[in-house]
C-alpha cells in the first residue's frame, strides 16, 4: 500500500494531536528501511512509533522484533531524551517532518514516503546531518552537511485543488483515470474512488467529457478530502484470505462488496496492515537463503541433466563407432589397426596422432590411446572400456541427482511448514503498561507499592495526580531527591517506610556522589503545599512542606534490580535489596560506582539471562530500556546476585 499525501497530512494531524510533549526515549532498528522511536511522557501511557521509508509512519501496538542497527541509527540517537515539538507535513507532500527539541539543540527528523523513501535527521537550521539513503540526481541532493530541500512537486496540491486546473481534463486524449493518476499524484484506488461517486467510466476519455462532467469529479474530490480529513470517518480494513491487504481512512464505495473490517482509528488500522506487511517481509527475509539453496540445487540439476544427455550420446556413438569397426574388419579380414587407419574418418574417429609407436585417437573428446600393432579386438575393447567408463559416470550422476532432489524436497518441505507457521503466528500485542510503570516503583517487603520520580516533571505527576489521603511522602534535603509516595501506609509497617526512604536515599543524587548513607524524611499528605506563598517562586517539582518532617537516619544508598512476575508479565524492578528480594525470581544488588548506567544494564541482563535463561525464555525479550529505567541515574557495580522469594 502506498500513501498518497492527503492520507499523510490525516496521520501528521492526529501523531500531532497525541505525541506532541513526548520524548524519544529510544530508537531502533526493525530493517534496513524502518525505525523505531521509543516515546517517553511523565503523565501519559508511552507510545511506539514507526517511521519506515517509502511506506509511511504510524503508532504500533505490537511487539516487533528488532534488528542490529546500522549506521543511521548511532546518528539518530543523538535525539534521545529529544522532546516532540511538533510534527507537519509540507503542503501536498508525502512528506512528515519531527520538530524535536534537546538540551543539544533543535532537530529536525523527516520521513520520505515515495519512491523508495528516505529519513533524514537535520540540525534546527535545515542542514542533513544523517540520511538514510544518500542522493545526487540532477534536481536534488541529500548529503550530510547540505541544506535540506524538498523534492521538485509533481501535479497539483491536491488539498489546494482549483477547478480551473482541473478543467484541462476536459481537451486531453488521455483516459479520465489515467489522466487524474498523473495531474493528482493520487493512487489507482483514490481515483477509482471519485470516478465511482461521480458516476463516470474510468475509461472515458477526457474529450468525451463535459464540463458539467469535470465540475461534477472535482466536487467529488472535494468530497473524498473532507471525508479523509473528517475526525469522525471510519477506516476500513480490507482483507484477503483473512490476512490485511489496504486500509481506507473513510468508507470507499468502490470497496463494499471486498471483505473488510471498521476502525474508528486510522492509525489503528493502518498498524494492523503496516505491522503484517512487515511480519510477512521478515518471514520472506528469513527465508531467502533456502529458496536461493533451492535456486543452487534447481541449477546444479540442470547442468547435471546437460552432462548425463550429452554422455548418453556419447555412449551411443561409440558403441556404433565399434560396431563399423567391427563389421570393416570382419569384411576385410582386417587383422590389426594399422590395416585401417586410412578409413578412420569415414568411421567416425576425429582425429588420430602417431607419438612413436602409439596411436591417440580422439571420438567424440574421449582420448583412447593404443598401440599401432594392435589387434582389431584390443582396439575395439578400449572403446568399450571408455563406454564402461561414461556409463559409471552417467550412474554416478544419477545417483547426485538423487541426492539433490532429496535435498530439494527437504528444503521445500522446510518452508512450506515454515510458511504455514508463519500464516497462524498472532502479531504480539505489547502489554499496555499500569500507571505506576511510568515512574520509579517497587513492592515493598510488607506488599505495599511505593512510587517515586524520575524527574522535575515526574515528582509533580506523582503529588498532583496520584497522592491520595491515607499515603504517605517520602523526601530528602539534598538537591535532586525524588518525591516518593508509599501508597495505602500503615507507620506501624516499619520495614515498608524504610524501605521508601531508602530508594529515595539512592535514586537521589546522593548515588552521583557516592556517598554511602544519607537521611530522609517523611510526612503526610496535608502537609505538602502545592502552590507557594504569595510573593514566591517554587520551581517545577518542588513542594512547600509544612509542619514537623520525620527523619529516618542513616539509610544506606544501595539498590536492587529483580525480575518481577507482575500478574501474567516478567518485569523488572528496581528498589532496596531486602524488599526486592522478597518479591524477585532473580536480583542483583548494585552500588555507586564510576561506571555508565548502559554498562551497568548490559551487565545486569547477562546475570539474569545466565541464571533463569533456560527456566524462563522470556528473560531474553526484556529490553535493556526497561532495565536502565529501574537502575539510578549513573551505572554503578554489582556487589551481590541472588534468587528472590517469587517462584517461577
């Protein structure tokens, strides 16, 4: 499926509506053509978004298996923690570009859906810094450190559409679909599509047309950019053999008698047809080295079948090459070779040489060397020796060509169950994450959640949104300290407010300092003022605590991350040692240290894939994202590993 342009500006309009104040958090590889961004929010569920050249970009719900990143893709993750501006399209362009904001400046991320597509990072004043594909043609170039232009335009705006500029259709020779195909830049369906509203053959050529005709397709187009634009249309998926084969994003009259489904997202559908397209690329993908094996063997047969034909004829000739040997000497009373070598052409033979006493005689390339005295017979049994010879060369064949038809047989059995696994496999939909996932989090020893911030933002979400009456809030006096809220308390659960206060301890800055122990306090909701007195600033994620704070003292600043079952779901889970213990299958106990926290992670995922790797598969899928997430803001050293009280 191909995207037209008005498709294109319905997809930027509502990514706009839904990513803007996102983060990119991550990005990755899913092939040579597609990436995929990673999108981070405080306050909301997080989102993933694909970008893949040529094709088009939309928000998946579904696992997607990545691949190893190519060079782009270092390039590209210098716009991690980048902020979502804004996204556009370029009036009448099958183009959508990212304005993305970082602490390293402003960015530009463009994707490219015609043709074979592009994507093209830019720096905030247009100039490429990356490029998926780089050009040079006559009217564009799109090379690191050049200017980022846009391709030259092709037929008209759609979207801006007058009807002088469709009144030429009127004079052309050209069929009416072909010739709105060209002027348009629409697809065949597009056009289909306002020629069946309008009630006019396809075929009709443009002469044939009045202008009541024209004026009556142009209010049909008008018609279909209101109907994609409208944010209440419904999306049609249309489907063969059960499988997504196009998506509409309204209803098409020319698609009703097809087999298909309603959405009342665009995007969703269109993640439906995407996300097969690149299942089933994948599985072709995959595939590729047996049917080239399949190729190999197909050709090897035929050059076999080519020599065992071309021996077979040998074979016949020399056998009749003998029997006119044979027959001359019988009617001659010839005795030896020497009597007949004059006769050898006419026989057949098709070249003799003397070298001293021997004779190399040449039938059909077999070289049959004798001696010149030799008798008729001795001469004649050579040449069935060399029969012999081929003949065992012609079952030797025989028996090769066995061999590769089973081997082609097993290899084309291989993707047939390949391919039928491949058409039953369910697209992974990716777990919709709970709230408290977007934060700092753990399950305290006593059962109790306690969640923290990760960020200025994040601590305002957790008091703004999720404090409650009967929690209470955990703090430190130290600069960058998260907010942590231990959610339904009890202070007689001593062992869970220690706890709290401890993961405020080490997800403070105290980690970055490397100090060993710190104090933290808590307090109850009532006493934490959202808003501050009259005349004074509080800075974002700042509170005005009120009244007496309780100080836990001494706490030490160390950390656990565990493999938590979270209802049906593995899930990793970072908080102190004795709480994460309790409620892990496997953990690791980690304290400050100078190392990066993607070290840090690499090395925590290979400790959890080595002790429970065979006893739960799943510990391979976790992302290292998740774990970093869990982890404090540096990296630091693994001092202890374990397995936790949760059972597998």
């Amino acid at each position: 499926m191909e995207l037209s342009s008005i498709e294109i500006k319905r997809i930027v309009r509502e990514l706009d509506e839904t990513l803007r104040g996102y983060y990119i958090n991550n990005i990755h590889q899913i092939d040579e053509d597609t990436i995929l961004l990673k999108l981070h929010h405080s306050e909301k569920p997080e989102k993933n978004l694909i970008i893949s050249a040529g094709k088009g970009l939309w928000l998946t719900r579904y696992s997607i298996e990545r691949e190893e990143s190519l060079g782009i893709i270092s390039n590209l993750r210098r716009i991690i923690r980048a902020k979502i501006l804004g996204i556009q399209q370029p009036s009448g362009e099958r183009i959508a570009i990212l304005n993305l904001s970082s602490s390293k400046g402003f960015f530009k991320l463009i994707g490219e859906f015609f043709g074979e597509g592009n994507i093209i990072l830019t720096d905030g004043n247009d100039f490429i810094i990356s490029v998926l594909r780089k050009l040079r043609v006559r009217h564009r170039e799109l090379l690191p450190g050049i200017k980022y232009s846009l391709p030259p335009s092709k037929g008209f705006d759609i979207s801006n559409l007058s009807l002088d500029q469709l009144l030429p259709l009127a004079s052309s020779n050209l069929e009416a679909s072909k010739w709105l195909g060209r002027n348009l830049a629409l697809s065949k369906k597009y056009v289909e599509e306002i020629l069946k509203r309008a009630e006019i053959d396809p075929k009709t050529i443009g002469l044939s047309l009045t202008e009541k005709d024209v004026e009556r397709i142009f209010t049909k187009i008008k018609e279909i950019i209101n109907s994609v634009e409208a944010k209440d249309s419904k999306s049609m998926l249309i489907l063969e053999d059960g499988r997504p084969k196009d998506v509409t994003p309204f209803e098409f009259l020319s698609y009703k008698e097809k087999n298909f489904r309603i959405y009342s997202s665009y995007l969703e559908a269109l993640d439906e047809l995407f996300t097969e397209e690149m299942k089933a690329s994948k599985h072709e993908k995959s595939l590729k080295p047996l049917r080239q094996k399949i190729e190999d063997i197909e050709f090897a047969l035929a050059e076999q079948r080519k020599q065992k034909e071309s021996i077979s004829i040998k074979v016949v000739f020399l056998r009749k090459i003998a029997s006119k040997i044979l027959n001359e000497a019988f009617s001659g009373n010839v005795q030896n070779i020497e009597m007949i070598i004059d006769k050898f052409s006419k026989l057949g033979i098709d070249d003799v040489r003397l070298t001293d006493d021997k004779l190399l005689i040449s039938i059909k390339d077999s070289k049959i060397e004798v001696d010149k005295k030799s008798s008729i017979m001795a001469f004649v049994s050579k040449i069935y020796d060399e029969v012999k010879s081929l003949e065992r060369k012609v079952c030797a064949i025989e028996l090769a060509e066995k061999s590769l038809i089973a081997e082609k047989d097993g290899l084309m059995e291989k993707i047939k169950k390949y391919e039928e696994n491949a058409k039953h496999e369910e697209k992974v939909v990716k777990r919709e994450k709970k709230w408290f996932e977007r934060y700092r989090w753990f399950i305290t020893s006593d059962g109790l959640l306690a969640v923290g911030g990760r960020d200025a933002t994040s601590n305002t979400a957790i008091i703004r949104k999720h404090m409650d009456d009967n929690d209470i809030v955990f703090h430190a006096d130290i600069q960058g300290s998260p907010f942590f809220i231990l959610k339904n308390a009890d202070l007689e659960m001593e062992n869970s407010m220690n706890e709290t206060a401890q993961a405020v301890a080490s997800y403070s800055r105290a980690w970055k300092e490397g100090f060993t122990s710190m104090d933290v306090y808590w307090v109850e909701p009532k006493q934490v003022k959202m808003q501050a007195p009259s005349g004074m600033y509080l800075p974002k994620g700042s509170f005005i605590i009120e009244g007496k704070k309780n100080y836990i003292k001494d706490l030490e600043v160390k950390i656990a991350i565990g493999v938590y079952k979270l209802e049906n779901n593995i899930v990793i889970m970072g908080g102190p040692p004795s709480a994460v213990k309790k409620n892990s299958i496997v953990f690791v106990v980690i304290e400050p240290d100078k190392s990066t926290i993607g070290e840090t992670a690499k090395k925590v995922k290979a400790i959890f894939v080595k002790m429970i790797g065979e006893r739960l598969k799943l510990i391979k899928n976790i992302a290292l994202d998740d774990i970093i997430r869990a982890l404090p803001p540096d990296g630091g050293k693994i001092v202890f590993t374990g397995f936790g009280e949760q059972s597998i």
